[in-house]
C-alpha cells in the first residue's frame, strides 16, 4: 500500500533506468542465479547487468534491436533469456519472489486454495474433488 512512510522506498529516480534493480533487489535474486558453467572461459560480464537489460525489456516492451547501447548485447540477453527459461532459474526468481510477497502482507507463502473459472472447464474432471458426478450447486 502507498503511503507517506513507505514512499520513498519505491523512489527509483537514482536508478539508471526506472527497471534496473535496487541493491536489495538484487540481494534477493542473486542467490538464485546458476554458478557459470564449467570450463571454458570465465564469465566477463555482469549478471547483474544482464538482468537489468531483461527487465528493461520486459517492462518497456521494446524490441531487441533497440536495446540501449550502454546495456549488454542484444544477444548475450536473448541468450541468457532463452537458458534462464529452459532451465527453470526464472520460474524460480519468480516463485521465491512471489513467496517473499505473500509473507510481507501476513500471508502463507504458499497459497492453499485454488480456484478455477472458466466456461471451457470440463466439471467431471473434479469428480474426485467433490466425490460426485459434477460441480455442486
């Protein structure tokens, strides 16, 4: 919730871009992120960079070949994008993080009810959920 105190937490004005992450942003993703692989040569460019250029992506919408000249490569960022989804490392940024959320407002980190809507939702795939034939009225 917005309010007077906590205001200036949210302040991104000292940031490059508004999307770069904030030293405690990045406290909380950096464990996450895979080791370099093995062999080869040492890694030379900063992860940390790398996701400031994902996030600058991803929340102006720009295209790939307008990526500003002071972020890495257009392709070392595709490329990072591309392993970090084949291997699962953003859908866990994204589920610790969503935890992390969950328990700053008082909540359970994992959320313990579901519900599903849709017209398209097929009601005899429940029938073990309800022990009957159908959804109840």
């Amino acid at each position: 919730m917005w309010t007077t105190e906590n205001r200036p937490r949210y302040k991104r004005d000292k940031l490059r871009y508004p999307s770069d992450l904030t030293d405690e942003e990045w406290a909380l993703i950096e464990p996450l992120i895979p080791p370099a692989k093995s062999g080869g040569s040492p890694r030379t460019i900063s992860i940390r960079e790398i996701l400031n250029g994902i996030m600058y992506i991803l929340s102006t919408g720009c295209q790939w070949h307008y990526v500003p000249k002071d972020l890495p490569p257009k392709s070392t960022l595709h490329d990072y994008l591309q392993r970090w989804q084949h291997d699962g490392t953003l859908n866990k940024i994204h589920h610790t993080l969503y935890m992390k959320c969950r328990e700053q407002v008082g909540r359970e980190a994992s959320p313990t009810v579901c519900v599903i809507v849709g017209a398209g939702v097929n009601p005899y795939l429940f029938a073990d959920v309800f022990g009957q034939r159908g959804v109840p009225a």
